[in-house]
C-alpha cells in the first residue's frame, strides 16, 4: 500500500513539475499561484508517508 502510493505521488509530482515547465514556458503565469498550492499539498502527503507511517 504505501509502495502505491509513492509511486503515485511521484507521478503526480512529476506531472505536476511537467505543467509548471510548460506554463512558465509560454508565459503564461496565471495558473502559478495553484499551482505552487498544488505542490505544496502533494509535499504534504510524501512527507507525510515517508515520516509519519505505522
């Protein structure tokens, strides 16, 4: 279970690190501030798994 869900949250980061590039790429920064919120949640959940499980 845990296996899972760090490959999914690589994953998500990963995209999430994909779309970023691509939008500060073309200069389009309105979607940055959810974004950075974004990373910042999915953060929260590695940190979370890798410190914090039983």
């Amino acid at each position: 279970m845990i296996i899972e869900q760090l490959i999914f949250i690589t994953l998500a980061f990963a995209l999430f690190v994909y779309i970023f590039y691509q939008l500060i790429k073309k200069n389009d920064t309105k979607y940055v501030p959810v974004l950075a919120i974004e990373a910042v949640r999915y953060s929260n959940r590695f940190y979370t798994i890798i410190f914090y499980r039983k």
